[in-house]
C-alpha cells in the first residue's frame, strides 16, 4: 500500500461510522479538499526513516480548510507551495464555513508548528527530508454551537470505532515509511500511537502541542518542542 491507498481506505472508513447527536456537524476533508491533500501526500510523503510527527485532528481553520495537517492557509499555500480546489462538507455549520484557501482566519497551532520548521530547516524539502507529519483522526466534530469536540470527548461506542479505524491507518502508515521514531503532537496523540503500535518495534515519545489555548505552549513553544525532540534523541540543524 502507498499512503494514498491507506489515506482512501480510512476515508471510506470513517465516512461509514455514525455518531450521536452530542456531533451535530461531522467534517472529512479527505471527501471534500481531496486535492490539497493529495498534492502533500505527492509532495512530502515519500521517504522511510524519518520522524513521523502524529497530531490529533483537524483543526477549524487549518486541515478543515486545505486538507493538511495543522494546515494554516499561510504556511501551506506560501510555503508547501500547495494549492488546489476545496469542496465543502455535505452539511456545514453557519459559525464554522469552509472556505478553503480563502479563509483569511489563521490557524494558530499550524502558524507555530509550520512556522517552526519554516525557521529552523528553510525550504519545506529540507524539513520533509527529516520529518513527516500525518493525523492520527481525519475528522473534525462541532457540536451545535459550533464548538469543537475533541475525538476523545466522544461516546464511548462511537470512540473506539473511530480509534479502531484511525489505528489501522496509523499503523500502515509505520509499516510503509518505516519511521525511526513516532512522535505524538501533545498528549492525545502520544497515547494513541503507544496503543495503535503495540506490536511494532518503533519507539514512541512526545512533544508539546502548539495550541494557543495551551498556556505552557505561550511561553515559547518553538523551545519547549526543541527539547522535546532533542530528549528523544533527533538531532536538529
């Protein structure tokens, strides 16, 4: 399998699951923003023996919007160089549009993790020569108020279906690009991937998350994960 086989079987995977009506409004960009995200699976998923960076779940105004992980309009269309046709989802919330690369709303933990690499490697090539970043889930979940609603806010029944498929693709993902090292983006993803990758010999770590609602990730993030990663062992230029 190539990552575009497993992302197509996790499409069709979690587009056949139901959730309760505690999500009023269910988002796949894998059905609606299927070329931004193909073109960033063309562009920078080649490659074994990287560090595989695995975050949550889309965010409103990053993947939900282009179709990339932690995906800030700015950062993927300035700086991946990815640009394409964004659809929309069949139902859509009035507080959370999809506009694609028109949405002029940035996305903070994208401007901070991409941002990041952008200063410390240069040019995307160079970062994804070392690093690639998937999400763990595919869909974003808003509750009637337009409130996000985290994977792991869901009901129980409806979690573990969603983390039984989302498991399956995180460890095809391992097997094909035979990562050194697996590292959750906060803490949600550090424990998913622990469980998702029992039988297989890759170490797992983690680094903080990027979030502006984290307080410890406003006092310089950009350190605190080069920390991180640097405790792990991974080498930074």
């Amino acid at each position: 399998m190539d990552l575009f086989a497993i992302t197509e079987e996790l499409r069709g995977s979690v587009d056949s699951l139901t959730f309760s009506e505690s999500v009023a409004y269910v988002y796949n960009p894998l059905d609606y923003a299927t070329e931004p995200h193909g073109l960033y699976l063309e562009r920078f998923g080649r490659g074994r023996g990287r560090v595989l960076l695995v975050g949550m779940n889309p965010g409103p105004f990053g993947m939900v919007q282009t179709g990339v992980p932690f995906g800030d309009v700015g950062m993927v269309q300035d700086w991946m160089g990815i640009f394409g046709a964004v659809g929309r989802p069949p139902r859509e919330h009035p507080k959370r549009p999809v506009q694609g690369f028109d949405c002029t709303r940035r996305e903070g933990s994208g401007r901070r993790l991409w941002g990041w690499a952008r200063e410390r490697f240069g040019p995307a090539e160079a970062f994804f020569a070392r690093f690639y970043v998937a999400n763990y889930c595919p869909l974003a979940f808003f509750e009637e108020s337009g409130a996000n609603r985290t994977p792991d806010k869901l009901p129980k029944a409806e979690r573990e279906a969603l983390f039984a498929v989302c498991d399956r693709a995180l460890v095809a993902t391992v097997d094909l690009l035979e990562p050194e090292l697996v590292v959750g983006i906060g803490r949600f993803a550090e424990r998913r991937a622990v469980a998702a990758l029992q039988e297989r010999d890759v170490p797992v770590g983690m680094v903080l998350h990027p979030s502006p609602a984290s307080p410890k990730a406003n006092q310089g993030w950009a350190e605190q994960a080069e920390r991180d990663l640097r405790a792990l062992g991974i080498a930074l230029p």
